[in-house]
C-alpha cells in the first residue's frame, strides 16, 4: 500500500491542488516520489521507459526486486547532479509477499515495513512506528507477542488514512486529496480491503487496468478528500 497526498505547494503558495506523487509501474509495482516535482516527473518517465523496454525484450514484466536494483542504479549514476526525489517503490514480491523499498536522492536502498517520506515525514513516521512496527507497546498480559507489519488490510487502509489526515492539521504542505494504491496478491479478495465497514464519506474505491500478462494480481486507487486549508 502506497500513498500520496496531492496537493503541490511552496511556501505558503499553492501551486496546483492536483499533482499525483504515486505512480503504477507494473501490475506488482507502485512508486512515489516526493521533492522537487520536475526532477520528480522525469524520474518516473525514465523508470516506464526502461520498464517497457525490459517487458519487449523478455516478454514479462521486471519483478519488484529487479526495479529496486534499477532504480538503485539509476540513481547512482546520477550522484554527482542528482534527482532531488525521495522514492519510495512497493508491492508483491514473486514469492506473493508485501514489500517496501525506499530509497535516498543518490541511490542508496532499503527494504522495510513502512517508510514515510517528504513534508510531513516527521509528524507520520512514528506514528507508523507505533502502529506498524508497535514501538513502545507492550502485548495485554496473556497474549502473544506483536508482529511488525502483520495487520489486516483494511486496519493498514485506516491507519494510512489517519496519518495523513492528522499531518494536515499540522503541515500546511499537506492536503487536498489522498491517493492510495493497493497491489493485492493473487487470490485475496475486495472484502479484505475495506473489512466489515463501510466507504468512508468522500471515499471512492476505483480497481485499475492490468498493465500486462500478470499472475492474478489486482491494483486499486483509493482516493478520499483531505483538508484544503
């Protein structure tokens, strides 16, 4: 699960209300992107650039894995008049599992649970610290020990939302509207999405267009509207 705000702003200037920051690459790749929106743009037409020319040329879409080496690459061999972005690149591994890779403006990469990055990285991340990785809890007395990043879908669904809400009454860089892309495995189901509730009100759930010949995995765009003040 990848998520953006979309709100483009300097200072206290608003540029545009609508500025996507979280791209599909694959039917089992999302990216975002966040800082300086050109170089961020052009970043992400080179990686679908390169993607398609892998896909031509193999006939199968790049593993997630793959796109985080490339990407690691990309931005290294522009380390000395670097792309002023923070990436972050998720989605289902081959093996079906979830993953995180987030990556600094010169290329170096890591895999996580979670990662927030950009404005409002310091008012989100510990809050997905203590709600992802459970830092600074402790199980009820007889229960099992917590598990980082072993929540239901729709519990991460909340959370995402949450967090960004929260960072909009606190950041004016933040706002407008949320973006967040599902990759979901093979086999999983729409209900896992949402659980037992209901759409949030403004909330819309919309399954995007498989890019290729995948293995049974679908992408949803979820939007909902954030504070436009």
């Amino acid at each position: 699960m990848i998520a953006g705000d979309t709100r483009q702003s300097e200072g206290y200037s608003i540029q545009t209300r609508y500025a996507p920051k979280v791209w599909q690459l694959t039917d089992k790749a999302v990216l975002a992107t966040n800082g300086f929106a050109a170089d961020g743009n052009n970043f992400v037409k080179r990686v679908k650039q390169r993607l398609e020319w892998y896909e031509h040329a193999h006939q199968k879409q790049m593993s997630i894995k793959s796109i985080a080496r490339m990407i690691q690459t990309m931005l290294y061999g522009k380390r000395f008049f670097p792309y002023y972005v923070y990436n972050i690149l998720g989605g289902i591994e081959e093996d079906g599992s979830g993953a995180v890779y987030s990556f600094d403006p010169v290329g170096s990469y890591e895999r996580e649970a979670c990662r927030a990055a950009g404005a409002a990285q310091s008012l989100i991340q510990p809050f997905l610290d203590n709600q992802i990785y459970f830092k600074n809890q402790q199980p009820a007395p007889g229960a099992g020990p917590f598990v980082p990043g072993n929540l239901p879908l729709s519990t991460v669904l909340s959370v995402v939302v949450d967090s960004f809400s929260s960072a909009t009454e606190r950041h004016i860089e933040v706002g407008d509207g949320l973006e967040i892309f599902v990759v979901m495995a093979a086999g999983r189901s729409t209900d896992d999405l949402l659980g037992e509730g209901r759409l949030a009100p403004g909330m819309e759930v919309e399954e995007l267009h498989p890019l290729g010949q995948g293995g049974g995995e679908r992408t949803f765009l979820v939007r909902c509207p954030l504070k436009r003040d």
